[in-house]
C-alpha cells in the first residue's frame, strides 16, 4: 500500500538485468567491450525519447528524480548567469523562479536555497483546498525576470493532478509575445533612440518551463510536446524499474549548466559512467507501461489520464478504499480532488489519531504505508502539502498514504478495512482529551 514511495521491479524488468549484466565494458570505452554497452545505451535512449515523444539527444540519464530536479533548476539557472549574466547587470535584477508551496523536495527545497544565497529571486504558487495549482495563479506569478516555472504533474503525497498542459500552453503565449517584444525592441518603456532600440533587443529571457513527472508517468500522457514542457522529470523505481536511475528531458536549445562535472558523458550535462544496467531496465518498464497503454485513449474527466486497463482497475479500487475508510471511520476525510487524482493514490486524514502511530500500527499486521508527516531533526512536523491546501495542523499530523499498484487487490484492500478502524479506535482512545493538560 505504499507504491508511491516505490514499487517492486517487475519481473520482466529484472530478467532485463540478468541479460544486461555480462556488458560490462565503460560506455566511454572505444573497445568492443565498451561499445556494447554503448549500444544497449543508445537504444534505452531511444525508447525512453519516443515515449516523451523527444529526440534521444534530449535525454539525459540521472541518478534518480531528485538528481533530475536540482539538475533542471540549478542547471537553468547557471546556465543563465554564465549566459546572460549581462542581462542581469543591465536591469540589476536576479533571475527569478516560480513553483509551489506543495512541490516535492528535491524542487521546493532547491529553489528556496537558490533564494537564500541570493541567487534567484522566488514565487510559491499555492494551490487551492482541492489540491489543485490554477493556471491563472502561475500565470499571476510571472514577472519580466521570470526565467523558469516549476510545477509538479501529479503530487506525491495526495496525487492531485495538475493542469500542466493549460500552464505550458500560457507560458508558450508569453514566450511568444516576449519574442515581439524584444525584435521590436519593447521592454515597458519609451525607447527613444536606435541605441536604446538596439540594446533593449533579447532583453526578456525565454520563460522554461519543468515539471517533475515522478507520479505520472505510469497513467498519464507523457508526450513533451502536448505538455508543453522544455524539461521533465522521471525516475526507473516509481515504475517498477530500479532504483538509482532517472532522467530529465530538457529540449533542444535549453541551456544547462551541468551540476556534475568530470568527464563528456550525457551530452557533457551529467558527467560520470553510465549505469548500464539501470538504464536498459528503466527502457524495459517503459516499454511495459506502453504496451500497457497501447490503443487506450485519454480520459474525458482527466484529459491527461490514460484509461488503460490498469489505471480504470485501480481507479475502482481505490474509490472502493476511499469509499469505505469514510463510511467505517467517523472524523475521516479524503484530502485532495475526488476526481483529479492518480488512480493509485488515497490520501485521509484521521482526527485524533497520529499518523505515525497509525503507520507503526498497520506495519505490525503486515501493511505498509506512508503518513503526510515527517520526523525532521527529532521534532514531528505536519505534511507541508496538507498545510498547503488549509488543513488544520491536527488533520495534517493525522494523514496516511495509501498507493495501490499492480499486484494490489480487492482482498487486500478488504484486509486493510477490517484492520484499521480498530487501530484509530485504539489511538483516539489513547489520547489525550480536549481540555485535560499532559
């Protein structure tokens, strides 16, 4: 029950390993070893490229999303000091960063150290008490200096999907009116002379847009170009594919100052020897998800859903999970949209019991899931995604994960409904009354 934290490598994937193993030659090599590898390489590359609807020099193997994010963001905004660092120096302004107040924390927490060192300046989109990021909120945010907006496609706690397309297709307007604006020499004021006219030309930066697809790339619409995105996150172990490899999709022109330097590997964006064996795995679960999806259709609800199979089975079980949970245990509630979620993901809330109380709680029956909170440096903090979207410190202390997955079926989830009604009883029994002092 906690396949968002990661899944388990399908067998098909790991007798991709086993075949993969004996190549063992450096990739870089220019020997018969090496070039094997090489080969096993290209081809992943190109299976990974066509499912984002890419081209395979637009894929760029990481170590896993968390290397992809900082990659994408660090890698922007570098890029643009070493660029464009005149620019800045012209209108004294640093380059600023637009994502959310609920993104996952290889990007929320990167962006917020870029602004404490003074190298950015940042926006936090946040989203409505669905869970939901509006377009217009994003749009709201931009600012002349605006160089990249970051939003997450699914959310990894409550799985609420976002409106990536509608924002990518807005930032593509403003793109294009910037462009105008720039070969005809306008930056929002009178331009008097040729000089002014001249220097004002590629004034306004591109606005690039990312999204960190971590969530969705085993049920949504993937391709870059419908999306709208210069770079795109995705990681092998969300899809049943090991872990330890990844990639960011950054289209052809964006500019990318790699953050791991060494050696030319990855189009001299990532420098280090290639994990062989990870990314032909990583090619072979995406190849599955595509068989999967051949001949589905995107869902008429959630545009970006692909009602394969697979995703409209989980949807039922976990309407049926989420359905019961609230129907069993009074002072529960679904956090996020009903409706424009991850077919996977059921997150509730429990009042009076402590999430991880409950965690420990199912683990000794065998069930594993995840809570919203975190202990960070000994102290037990709320889920700041359910702060996020106006939940009640004692609601986001009291939030469980559960994320459904292949092997996932309606026995278990039966199991689960006979066993946690007791342990919130228990727990609520256990604490503290409203009104008596600890």
């Amino acid at each position: 029950m906690d396949h968002a934290a990661t899944t388990p490598i399908d067998e098909r994937v790991q007798k991709t390993m086993q075949e993969t193993a004996p190549f063992f030659g450096n990739p870089s090599s220019i020997h018969g070893f090496g070039q094997d590898a090489r080969n096993i390489i290209d081809k992943s590359r190109k299976v990974l490229a066509d499912f984002l609807g890419a081209k395979p020099s637009e894929i760029i193997f990481t170590s896993g999303g968390c290397e992809s994010d900082n990659l994408a963001i660090k890698g922007v905004v570098n890029a643009f000091y070493r660029v464009n660092g005149e620019w800045r120096m012209a209108n004294n302004k640093k380059p600023h960063v637009i994502t959310t107040e609920f993104e996952h924390h290889a990007v929320l927490n990167t962006v917020k150290e870029l602004e404490q060192q003074g190298i950015v300046e940042a926006s936090y989109v946040k989203p409505n008490s669905d869970g939901i990021i509006e377009a217009e909120s994003v749009i709201h945010e931009i600012r002349e200096n605006t160089v990249l907006v970051s939003v997450m496609y699914v959310n990894n706690e409550i799985g609420t999907v976002q409106p990536i397309r509608e924002i990518g297709k807005a930032i593509e307007e403003i793109n294009k009116e910037r462009i105008r604006n720039n070969e005809l020499g306008i930056t929002n004021k009178t331009l008097t002379s040729e000089f002014e006219i001249r220097n004002s030309k590629q004034n306004l930066p591109k606005i690039l847009f990312h999204t960190d697809a971590v969530q969705a790339a085993e049920y949504f619409f993937m391709n870059v170009d419908y999306l709208k995105v210069d770079l795109l996150t995705m990681t092998a172990h969300k899809i049943y594919g090991p872990k330890g490899t990844g990639l960011l999709y950054a289209r052809t022109g964006t500019k990318l100052a790699s953050q791991i330097t060494g050696g030319e590997q990855e189009f001299r964006k990532r420098a280090g020897t290639e994990n062989t064996i990870g990314i032909a795995a990583f090619a072979k679960a995406v190849e599955l998800i595509a068989l999967e999806q051949q001949g589905a259709v995107r869902d008429e609800q959630i545009k970006s859903l692909v009602s394969s199979p697979e995703a409209i089975r989980l949807i039922e079980l976990r309407d049926y999970l989420i359905k019961n949970i609230l129907s069993k245990i009074t002072e529960s509630e679904l956090n996020g949209d009903a409706i424009l979620r991850s077919p996977a993901n059921a997150n509730i809330s429990f009042l009076n019991a402590e999430g991880e109380s409950i965690l420990l709680n199912l683990d000794m029956l065998g069930i594993a899931a995840s809570s919203g909170s975190a202990c960070t440096s000994g102290a037990l903090e709320p889920s700041h995604v359910l702060l996020s979207i106006g939940k009640p410190h004692e609601k986001a202390h009291g939030s469980v994960r559960f994320t459904l997955g292949h092997e996932t079926t309606k026995e278990d989830l039966d199991h689960v409904l006979k066993v946690l009604p007791g342990i919130i009883e228990k727990l609520r029994a256990m604490a503290p009354k409203k009104g008596v002092r600890e």
